[in-house]
C-alpha cells in the first residue's frame, strides 16, 4: 500500500509545539517535524504495544539495536556493533552530555556555523567555552555550494579547543559532505587532538542519491574518537517518543559517556524503543516513499524561489529542511519577522542558527500546506518590490 502524503491532519487538537506557538492563522514551516502520520509499520506496533497495559522501566532490547545494526550495514556498509551504541533519549541531551562528558570547564567546544541553534547553546548550558567557524558561503569558487573554510577553522582552534559538535548531513544547509572533504576534516581532528560528536541525524533522508558516508567510517582513524548520534525520529516523524542512539566504538570513550548520562537522562522510553525497532525493520519502503515526496517539494520551493528577486535557495542534498538567503530581497532586517507578520507564515530565523538574514523552511508537510505557505510569501515579497 502507497504511503498517503497528501491528507491534511490537524495537529491542532493535539498537544503540538510546532502548530501552537503561533496563532492559527499561521502556517508553522519551522521546527523540524513533519505533518504527515508515520508507516502502518510503527503505528502497528506501538498499537499492539499499548494493548499490553504495562510501560514500566525497560533496557534498550537486543533486537532494537541488532535492526540498528543492520540498518547500518545495508545503508552504509558500516559494521557497527551492538554493544558500541548506547541509546538515550535524544540527539540534544547527547550534545550536551558529550560537553559534559568530555571537555574540562576551561576547555572549548568548537562549532561551525551556520548550524542547529541548540549547537550553539551546549557551551553555555554546560559551562564551558565555545569558539566559532563559519562555512564558506556559495561561490564559484567552491562549486556554488556551502563547504567548510579550513582557515577559519584553523583560526578559531586553540590549543584549549577539545571536541568538535558535528553535523552530517548538514542543518540547515542540506550539505552532504564528500570523501574529499571528510578526509581533510579527518585530518583537522587528529592535528588538533580534538573529540568529535557526529550528529547524523538526517542520514536516511538523503534527497539527490548523493552516498552518506557516516565520518567514523569515511576516516576509520579516527572512529575512536568519535561519537555518531542516530535516530529513527527525523525520518520516521517520531521525535516526540525520544529515542536516539550515540555509536560509539571505543570502549574507554563509551564507559565516559555512559557515566557521564548517569543521573542526568531519564530511564528509556518504551513506546520510542518499539517505533524505533519497528521503523529501522519494517519501514524501509515507507522510508523511500517520504525521499519522493520531498524531491517534488524542493522542486517545488525552486519554482517559487526563482521568481523572487534576489532570493537565493540551493536545493538541499538531505533533509526536509531547506535553507533560503533572503538577505537582498528587501524584507528588512529580519526576513522571518517580516514574513511571520506580513504573510503569516512561521519559518526558522536564521540569526538562530549564525546567519542573520537567511530563514529555514521546513519542508516536511503536505503539498498543499507547502504551496499555500509558498504563495503568501510569494504575494509578501511582490509588495515589497520598488
């Protein structure tokens, strides 16, 4: 049975952040879930899970993490173990412990921006320092694509600099870094003794048939100092049932992380371990389903883009998430405000994420939902016009 991604639901009745924060008049294309129900395959088992009457506390299965596994093997031909993944409830709370975990408080946490916007809170919240490296914007230098800028990275690094927050394939850009690229940044971590912790949340939504290549397994030198994040969440619409998993080969950097999570991360969620186990076994055509889906979105949000004067939109390789400069396209200051106001469409500020003047659009929706927001920003930008 084809996967249905055209019916609306309304997650107003539902306790939502994403559709309650703003009022209802606003069509909400900010943060990252999607508007669509998940596979038969997750609401099956949650179903028949639910029917047991019981969710007391419960270890991570064996046959959750023998589905990751394999998952990993016929994806990305990367032969993880069992017990190198240690499974916690969430991408965010694992940045944050590996700050903990493995930065002394006068040591830094290196971020490249623009990124994910709670990156860019982990030194903060956990009492350490955090020094900054932009990408390199598009240019015909670097094949009109965002791409790391190794000498503003060598710049910010000191020799306080410990781990790198990681993000591949990339929020917000879309970026699925190359071979080429992974191996010089390979090569930047060992020069600079740092840690890494690899959010490769969006692996499985990659949209242009471009290969992930998980970093651990790009540059096997330095799996052990690695840590790789990965959920179901992202590609299977259930980030509320907070289930992640960090992979972590070395056993002397796992028993640090572990520790690390003691007392901090609540006990496991039941119901996120059964989607997750579900998701990764049964949910692969779902999965492939969801990638068509979203191309035609892209391809739709290009169509609109093209006809706004001076906007800049570079179709993402991954994600639903797409990352448009609006910088010069005489919206003021602030695009997002502009556009929350004056089209009543709710995206991402790109400030947020280290790039005053951008704004993130979550593509992750209906096509109907998606071209009905498509069409108030194209009549807010006409009236700007001189």
């Amino acid at each position: 049975m084809g996967a249905d991604f055209s019916t609306r639901i309304d997650r107003r009745e539902v306790t939502s952040t994403k559709w309650q924060t703003y009022d209802d008049d606003v069509l909400p294309l900010w943060v990252a879930d999607m508007d669509i129900a998940v596979p038969d395959c997750v609401q099956q088992a949650l179903t028949q899970r639910i029917a047991h009457g019981v969710y007391g506390y419960a270890n991570p299965p064996v046959a959750m993490r023998s589905t990751l596994s394999e998952w990993s093997r016929s994806h990305y031909d990367w032969a993880i173990e069992n017990e190198w993944q240690h499974w916690l409830p969430g991408v965010v709370p694992a940045l944050h412990i590996a700050a903990q975990a493995l930065c002394a408080a006068d040591e830094e946490v290196l971020v490249i921006t623009p990124i994910y916007p709670p990156f860019l809170k982990v030194a903060q919240h956990t009492q350490r320092r955090m020094v900054t490296a932009p990408m390199a914007e598009p240019s015909e230098a670097n094949g009109q694509r965002w791409t790391l800028d190794f000498e503003a990275m060598e710049r910010a690094v000191t020799p306080k600099t410990r781990l790198l927050l990681w993000c591949h394939p990339h929020n917000p850009t879309g970026r699925v870094f190359d071979d080429s690229e992974l191996a010089a940044l390979a090569a930047f971590v060992e020069r600079h003794d740092l840690l890494v912790c690899s959010d490769e949340l969006h692996c499985d939504l990659i949209l242009d048939g471009t290969a992930h290549r998980p970093f651990a397994k790009s540059a096997p030198q330095i799996a052990h100092r690695t840590i790789t994040l990965w959920a179901a969440s992202k590609t299977f619409n259930i980030a509320g049932l907070t289930c992640a998993c960090a992979v972590i080969p070395d056993p002397a950097l796992r028993s640090r992380f572990a520790a690390a999570c003691e007392g901090w991360m609540p006990s496991h969620n039941v119901l996120g371990m059964v989607a997750t186990e579900a998701a990764y076994r049964d949910g692969e055509p779902w999965r492939q389903q969801l990638v068509e889906h979203l191309q035609g979105n892209v391809a739709l949000i290009q169509s609109y883009v093209d006809r706004w004067p001076n906007a800049r939109f570079l179709p993402p390789q991954a994600t639903y998430l797409g990352w448009i400069d609006l910088r010069q396209a005489n919206l003021g200051d602030n695009p997002q405000q502009t556009l929350l106001k004056d089209a009543r469409v709710a995206l991402s500020d790109g400030a947020d994420f280290g790039n005053p003047g951008f704004v993130r659009i979550n593509f992750g929706t209906t096509r109907d939902i998606l071209e009905e927001a498509l069409q108030r920003i194209d009549r807010c930008i006409a009236t700007r016009q001189p």
